[in-house]
C-alpha cells in the first residue's frame, strides 16, 4: 500500500535526524565546544572569581561528604548551605560581568537564579527545589539539630540534589585548561579508533575454522558411535565424535565447501587414553574428491588437548582427509582447518 512506503520514509527520515541529532552531542561533548564556548568571553579576572568561588563551594562538600553519620546531617548541611551561596553566586557571576558583592547572601542569589531559570538561561530547577530552599534558608538556623536523625538524612538528601544540580551550571576551567583537556581527549580517542581499526584487520586477515559446521563423510560407522558431523562443531568432546569400523580402507574426511586456502590443519584423537590404536594416519588433500595426495603423516601419539597440527606451504583444497592403515580404524575428537 503507497501509505505504508510514505510511513517507512518518514520512520527512515526520523532516525536519519536522530542520528545526526546524537552524533552532533557526542562530537560536542567530545571537543567540549559548549563549555568553550561559555568560557570564551569571560575576562581573567571573572574567571579567576568564578574559579574561587566554585573552589570555595568544593572544599565545603568534600567536607560534608567525610560527615556520615546521621547525628551530624545538620553540620553536613550547614556546610552544603556555604557551598550552595557560593556555587548560585559563581552560576551568576558567569551569566553577567556586571555582578556586584559577590558572594551574594543566599536569598538574594537563589531569587536571580530563578529568574534565570523561568527566562530560559538555565535548564529546570530540580525537583523539590522550594522545598530544599526552605530547608537551606530557615530562619532558624537550629532548626535542623532538633530533627530526628532520619528527618535530617532526608533532608540532607534533598540539599545534595541541589549541589549536585548547581555543579553541573558552572564551567570553572580556564580556556587554556579546557583545550588541553580536548587535546587529551582527541588523542586517546584515536589511539582507541587505531586500535579498533588494527583489531578489525587482524580480524580479517587472521585465519579461521573454515571446517567449522562442515560436512563430515566416513568410509563406514562403527555401530552406536556419535554423528560424526560433531567432528566439526568446534569442540573436543569426549570420548570422540567419529569413529570408523575396523576396515580395509579407513577414513574421515571434510568437505569445505569450496577450494580454500590453507595454513593449519589441527587434528584432535579420541580422548579415553587409546591414542596409538589408529596410528600411523595420513593427512591428504585433495580439490574434487577423487584425486587425494598426501601431505603428512603421523606415527606418534596426540591427544585431545594436544592435537596434530600440520602447517602446509600455499595450499589449496576442498576436502582434507584422515586415512588410516589397512586393518585398523580412525576415531577422531574434532578437525579443525584455518585459512581462507
């Protein structure tokens, strides 16, 4: 139906714009455009005030922060208070060059802080805000020693929501800091992208299992053995996951699927201690299934966990074959192929 294509662009146009919308914000916040953007036209002498100030407010939450006890939230939030005066007053300072008498008492600030918010200068107060004003500016200032010790955590909560609100209004870093910080940061960002890069090509170039989840074919099946399609599903299992019977003509081949490149063959015995009982074998390959040549022979012993590898010299085949002795058998764990 046309509404249904009309509906998929207008989905398709939505995502396009959100994705540009969120890879505009990380670029932004990577290269730390707005905070130089803020900073830019302050003066020396503003930003070093505004530096103090904000510094001022830090000192004091790191020592509320050492104040855990309940008994002591009142302390705890006389020294938020502190920290909120000086942190409204820096929020102010860096919104109008023309502030006076700053630090401003704290009724005095939060009153022009709101006008900023309500003119859109800022973004919303949080919530509770009237509230944490009232606790903050009591008239009282014994008020909050005569609450019970839960009431006080609680409204030490709600004062270090505000903080936490008013850090985030201030930018106390110089220009100079602000561009070493993106110049940090542009650097460790392409050192990860080289790093992502580097790690995709060796994915790419490394070899794989290209046996993995292949088609596994025997000259015959001892009975009550497994499928011996597990000798291909990338794991050793024990006892084995192909057994031929005792024949002639013995084994257990792997059809890639196509001529492919090979650099490591890995052949995994069966794993109940009777490693030698298929020796010698044969490794062969071969590119249409009727002309097999061999490329390798083994006469010791290997095992589950420490397999036959063979790392032939610019080979190509489509099916690798385990051959075993006139008489005897092949019982195989897992084969593996790496190439390409």
């Amino acid at each position: 139906m046309p509404w249904l294509g009309i509906l998929e662009l207008h989905v398709l146009r939505r995502l396009g714009s959100t994705a540009t919308r969120l890879g505009r914000k990380l670029r932004d916040a990577l290269l730390l455009k707005h905070p130089e953007a803020v900073v830019r036209d302050y003066s020396p002498a503003r930003q070093a005030v505004i530096r103090q100030l904000y510094q001022a407010a830090m000192a004091r939450i790191a020592l509320a922060d050492e104040t855990t006890d309940a008994r002591y939230a009142a302390a705890a939030v006389a020294l938020h208070r502190e920290a909120v005066r000086f942190l409204i007053s820096a929020i102010l300072l860096s919104q109008d060059a023309t502030l006076q008498g700053v630090p401003l008492a704290l009724r005095a600030g939060a009153d022009k802080l709101e006008e900023l918010v309500q003119a859109g200068a800022l973004p919303a107060l949080p919530k509770r805000y009237a509230e944490t004003m009232s606790i903050l500016d009591a008239p009282d200032l014994l008020a909050l020693d005569r609450l019970r010790p839960r009431r006080a955590v609680r409204d030490r909560a709600l004062v270090e929501t505000l903080v936490q609100w008013l850090r985030r209004q201030v930018e106390p870093r110089s220009l100079r800091r602000i561009r070493a910080t993106r110049t940090v940061r542009l650097v460790l960002a392409g050192a990860v992208l080289l790093g992502l890069i580097a790690w995709g090509l060796v994915s790419i170039l490394s070899a794989k299992n290209i046996a993995l989840h292949k088609r596994v074919t025997m000259s015959s099946q001892y009975p009550g053995t497994p499928n011996p399609q597990g000798a291909t599903d990338g794991r050793v299992v024990a006892p084995y996951q192909a057994h031929t019977a005792i024949e002639s003509d013995p084994w257990i081949a792997v059809d890639l699927g196509a001529v492919r490149k090979i650099s490591t063959v890995k052949i995994y015995n069966r794993t109940d201690w009777h490693y030698e009982s298929s020796l010698p074998l044969t490794l062969e390959f071969s590119k249409n299934r009727t002309d097999y040549y061999a490329v390798d022979r083994r006469t010791v012993a290997f095992t589950g966990s420490k397999p036959w590898v063979f790392t032939p010299r610019a080979s190509s085949a489509r099916f690798v074959r385990v051959h075993g002795h006139p008489g005897g058998c092949v019982v195989l764990t897992e084969i593996k192929v790496y190439g390409h």
